[in-house]
C-alpha cells in the first residue's frame, strides 16, 4: 500500500472512530438530576382569583346604640334618651365573585350573618332599656391588591340589621314595652385574604356598619294594643372577623 493510500485509511478509521465515540462521550458527559428535568417537570399555572367562591365566617362585634322617645316634644325627649354599648358575637355565610386584572381584582360579595349583639342601661331612674342586633346583612363591592396568593382588599355598600328594644322594670328583667324594626345603612371595611391551595382561600377582615337611624314602635306587651310609643333609634356595630371560602 502506498503512503499516500496507507495516510488515507488512517484518516477514514480515525473519522469513523470519532464518529462512534462522540455520543458515548455525551453520554458520559451528562448527569442525571434526582428532581426531574425542566421539561418533565407539570406546568403549574399562576394562581387566580377569578372566579365564584362561597364560606363561612365568626367573630366578635361592638357598637354603640342610642335612641329617643321624640313624638312628645324636646323635653321628654331629653329625659327619654339614651346612649350605650353593645357587644356579642356575629357568624355566618358570604357568597361572591371575583374578577383579576393584573394585580387588581374587582368582586362583589353578599353575606348573611345571625348575632347575639345587644348590650343594655338603666332608663328613667327604676327602668332598664335593652337593645339587641338579631342579624345583619351585607351586599359589598370589593376592590382588591394581589400579590400571587394573597390579596389586600377594601370594601363598601350596602347593610341591613334587624334591631330590637325592650323596656322593663329593674330586677325581675319583665318587659312591657318592645318593638324592633329593619334598619338599612352602609358598610366599609378592609381585609386580607390567603389562598392555601387553589380553591381554599382563608381570610380575616373588619368592618364597620352602620345602620342608621329609624322608628321602632314599642307596644304595650301586658295589654297588647293597648298603646304605643314611638321611638328613634340609631345603631353603629363594629366587626373582626375571621374566614373560609371555597373557589370554584
């Protein structure tokens, strides 16, 4: 074999051997990961609030009451009124939807809550006037901040509160005189929310309420129809409470 054909087929054999090591070489060159490659990895999207959600929550509630027998001219007015506190607890059910723009999301929220807020002072020397919230509902627009799962938000909108007064002598606690009536007014308020996972989200919020000012007919309890007295009462309750939604 010449030199020039012997240079040839060395060069051939060497080529082919590159050839056939190269990927054995890669191969050796590659380190597997124990976590999974990028590309094997699930697509996990971004979270969202958008969407339809329904809960729960409970807390505690204080406020200020004040009322007046105002039919009957300014001075039995001034001897009648009356101004104290209330507290107790509130729990109950919210339903809304959200709708995320970026990082602002927008919703509407509807809730339904039972109380046991009332709170009680003594009245014209030997009586003792009582108040009690029995529910309040709320229907709320929301305008919110997020920042991947929690979200900042303020509220505001519309309150209904049912709200009763009892007179009755000091002591034995019988009244005679009781009446109630269903206050409409305006709420605000601001909170936090968390979502723990995709569709459970916890939060905790305060509100303020105000029920505004209305006319509560007070019968004559022994004697039923007997007479009535006409009373202004105004009501304020103040809300922290703690919750649990489900998103769909």
């Amino acid at each position: 074999m010449s030199t020039h054909a012997s240079r040839k087929f060395i060069a051939i054999i060497a080529m082919a051997g590159m050839a056939l090591t190269t990927p054995a070489l890669a191969a050796d060159l590659w380190v597997p990961d124990d976590r999974g490659s990028i590309k094997d990895a699930p697509y996990e999207p971004a979270f969202s609030w958008t969407g339809f959600y329904i809960g729960g929550h409970a807390g505690l509630a204080t406020g200020n009451t004040e009322g007046a027998v105002t039919a009957f001219g300014p001075a039995i007015a001034a001897l009648t009124a009356t101004d104290y506190t209330m507290n107790g607890g509130i729990y109950g059910g919210h339903i809304g939807y959200n709708y995320q723009m970026g990082k602002t999301v927008i919703g509407i929220e509807g809730t339904f809550s039972g109380t046991d807020i009332e709170g009680e002072t003594t009245c014209l020397v030997l009586l003792k006037c009582q108040r009690n919230v029995d529910w309040v509902a709320t229907v709320v627009g929301r305008l919110g901040y997020t920042s991947g799962n929690t979200m900042f938000y303020g509220l505001g909108g519309v309150a209904w509160g049912d709200v009763q007064t009892n007179v009755g002598f000091i002591g034995p606690g019988l009244n005679f005189l009781s009446g109630g009536e269903t206050h409409v007014g305006w709420t605000a308020g601001i909170g936090i929310e968390h979502a723990i996972s995709r569709n459970l989200i916890v939060r905790v919020e305060y509100s303020h309420i105000d029920l505004g000012e209305d006319t509560h007919t007070l019968n004559f309890t022994p004697v039923p129809g007997l007479f009535t007295v006409p009373t202004e009462v105004d009501a304020t309750i103040d809300t922290l409470k703690v919750g649990v939604s489900y998103k769909f």
